[in-house]
C-alpha cells in the first residue's frame, strides 16, 4: 500500500466514526433488482468507474443479495439519464452519475435541470483531464500546443465528448485561454463519447483530444499516443508521474473534475443512509482504489452533506468560467 493509499484509508477511517451510528440506523434496505443509470455510451471514465462500483456492491454484498443493472441512456447533455431518475422518484433502486461535467452542463445552457432535486449520495474519484496528440504530431509539449494555437486559433482539430462546453472542453480550453490563445475562435468537434474522440484522433480525423486518463493511458502504453499536459494541480503517480501539468509548463491553471453517484427526487433518510454506507464501504475496498489509481484517478469520499455543498460552490464557479470563456450553449 503506497502513502496516498495509506492516508486515504486512514481519513476514510476516521471520517466513518461520526457517521457510523446513522448509517446503522437506516431502516431501508434493497429488496429488488437496481438500476445504474449512466448517460453516456459505454467505454469511457464514467463507464469504467461505474462497473467497478457495481462489482464492489457485489463482492462486498453490500446490496443484499440483489443484482444491479448497468442502463446506458445518452444524449441530451445528460437529460434523458435525470429523466429515468425522474420518472422513479422515491425509489433508491435508482441510481445515477454525478459527474463535475454536469455542472458544467448546467451552467452552459445544455441541461435544463436543478440538481439539488436529485442528491448527490457520494463522490468517488478525482478525475485527471489531459491533452494529447497522435505519437507521430510535431507537437511535443503543451507549450508547442499553445505556441501553434496562438499563431491560428483554427489550424488545429480538438475533439472533446460529450458535447462543446462539456468538462473536457473547458478542461483545455481554461490554460489555452490562460495562455493568451484566443478560445472562442478554437476548431473543437464534440463527439458523443471519450472512446469515439480517440478514435478520431487515431484515425487522423482530428489533431488534439482533451479527455480523462482512462481513455488516454492505454494509447500512450501502446506507443499510439503522445501526452501533453494534465490539467490535475500537482502530477499523479505511477503512469501519470511521467506527464507534466500545465502549471509546470508556465501555465498557471487547472481543471479537475470528480465523479460520483446521484440519486432519484423525494429520498428519505433512511436511503441515503443506507447508500452513504454502502458507498464509504466500496471506496476502501482495496479492488476499487486499485482500479481508480490504475486509470489515472485519485480515490475519495464525500459524503451525501458534502457532496451537496461541493455541487453548490462548484455550479457558482463553474458558472462564472463558462461566462468567461463565452462556451455557453449556441
């Protein structure tokens, strides 16, 4: 167990104490099959995470015996995916993704939603959002990547998923912009998932990806992918020790998305209760941190009253960047 393991496993620890008592008392348990609802195609970070929460309830047997099914519905910005929460209001068989880019959604114009109707339950992982290229581009640092942009605002392809404003747009176009690079008059094509944007990028359809590490990681270990930058404020470990931040390259700004779980309208007490246990339990499972460490992210754990005052400080700040940036929807 390497030392940010072993801190994370001792603040989760502690943390637990004080809320050890309410989650014992929960009187609601599951006693049906349950739904995962994510929207977003399968492949990408959001997927990866979610699978890998799903087999922790399992082997934990967190979830009583019960089975859980993973329902992809995309589109919409992430409507169609509140929408089936919606429609299963009061029920905590339902489960959804509370991801930073939602937010991001929201505060675009994207996503007609108030989100303190569904409560977050917990967040899980700190996402790493990076630049890269093909391993064949002249671009070799991000610094090239900003020398070339400020020179043509337009001479190079980004794709970014799942829509223009999402996350991994504003995840590079805050240190362009911070650069001096004019970002409204970037050539960004949105795609529909992470998967596909590589894709794209693979088959010479685009220059640059802006995407997390589970996405990225596996091109850079097969010789296909070049990284330019992490919009992460410090460098991760194990593969990402080697990918320098933006910070580092002289460009003062980061962007760091989370993702979590959410769950439908009207929730008793007694259900997120229940689901913060489950949850705080699966974030220390050790097959859970290692698959969250593996794919580039860090592990934590923010309880239902955290997450919420995350999600409201967050929504007001990423608000005022979207403005900002003039990203808002067209």
């Amino acid at each position: 167990m390497n030392l940010q393991r072993r801190e994370f496993a001792m603040a989760m620890a502690l943390s637990g104490m004080g809320l050890k008592a309410s989650a014992q008392s929960s009187s609601w348990k599951p006693t049906e099959r349950m739904t995962y609802v994510l929207g977003v195609t399968p492949g990408g970070s959001v997927d990866i995470y979610a699978r890998g929460i799903q087999d922790a309830l399992t082997q934990l047997n967190l979830i009583h015996g019960q089975t859980m099914l993973i329902d992809y519905k995309p589109g919409g910005a992430g409507i169609i995916s509140l929408q089936q929460l919606q429609r299963n209001a009061g029920n905590a068989h339902w489960l959804g993704t509370f991801h930073t880019s939602t937010l991001v959604a929201i505060a675009a114009g994207m996503l007609k939603a108030d989100l303190k109707e569904y409560p977050p339950v917990a967040m899980m992982v700190e996402e790493t959002q990076m630049v890269a290229v093909r391993a064949d581009s002249t671009l070799k640092t991000g610094t090239d990547l900003v020398a070339a942009l400020r020179k043509d605002a337009t001479s190079l392809k980004i794709g970014v998923a799942p829509a223009l404003g999402s996350g991994t747009h504003l995840s590079i176009a805050k240190p362009l912009k911070v650069a001096g690079v004019d970002v409204k008059n970037l050539t960004v094509a949105p795609f529909k998932a992470s998967s596909e944007t590589m894709g794209a990028l693979l088959g010479g359809h685009i220059d640059v990806i802006s995407a997390t590490a589970p996405v990225i990681m596996p091109q850079v270990a097969a010789g296909k992918v070049r990284v330019l930058a992490s919009a992460s404020p410090t460098r991760g470990t194990g593969p990402l020790a080697q990918v320098p931040t933006w910070r580092e390259q002289g460009i003062a700004a980061d962007f760091v998305t989370y993702n979590g779980l959410l769950l439908p309208p009207n929730m008793s007490s007694a259900q997120i209760a229940f689901w913060e246990d489950a949850l705080r339990k699966v974030a220390l499972h050790p097959a859970w941190v290692a698959l969250v460490e593996k794919n580039g992210g860090r592990p934590v754990f923010r309880d239902h009253a955290d997450s919420m005052k995350y999600m409201l400080s967050e929504q007001k700040a990423i608000a005022e960047l979207v403005q900002e940036l003039g990203l808002g929807a067209k």
